[in-house]
C-alpha cells in the first residue's frame, strides 16, 4: 500500500534533455567550486552525480578547445566538371551527326 502512495505522489518524469550550453555551464560552475555540488543539483535540479558526470567530461575533453584545426580537406568545385561533361556530350551528338558512320 505505502509503494502505491509513494508512486502517486511521484509521478513518473520523462526523460529530459539538455543542451551543450546549459551542461557546459552547470560544469563551469563545479569546476569553480564556489559552491557544493549539492547546492548546484539544488539550484539546477539535477543529481550530484550527473553534475559530476559532465564536470569529469568537461575536464576530458578541455584539451580539444585549445588545438588548433589543421588544413581542412575542402570539398572539390563539381561545376567545372559538370560543364566540362555537358560540353564533351554536346560534341559527342555533334559528331554523331556530321561524321559518316564506320561500317
């Protein structure tokens, strides 16, 4: 009986989703640690270990800000070739029709 009660007092959440901003700046906040993790999960309502969580992440993948981007592999310009293929085709019917066919 009391599990009933327990449940219909709690009803039951869905699953909430964050965005990078809002998670990079709850693990801003632990990481300065002016507060206790407890007070943030209080103040953000979420668990102490999911703050932990995305401060540990946040110290892991830190490094990626600061390397710097090498030479991007840029995407080849297709419109030369599609023109150069459209010209080659138009000269292809050209000579179809002007040559004489080979037996």
């Amino acid at each position: 009986m009391a599990a009933i009660l327990v449940n219909a007092m709690n009803p039951k959440r869905t699953r909430r989703r964050f965005t990078a901003e809002f998670k990079a700046e709850v693990a801003l906040a632990a990481l300065t640690e002016r507060h206790p993790l407890a007070e943030l999960a209080t103040r953000y309502q979420l668990s102490v270990e999911q703050i932990s969580r995305w401060k540990t992440q946040l110290r892991q993948q830190a490094v990626h800000v600061f390397v710097e981007p090498g030479p991007a592999a840029a995407a080849p310009d297709v419109e030369p070739l599609y023109a150069a293929i459209g010209r080659l085709q138009m000269e292809n019917q050209l000579l179809k029709k002007t040559l004489p066919p080979c037996a």
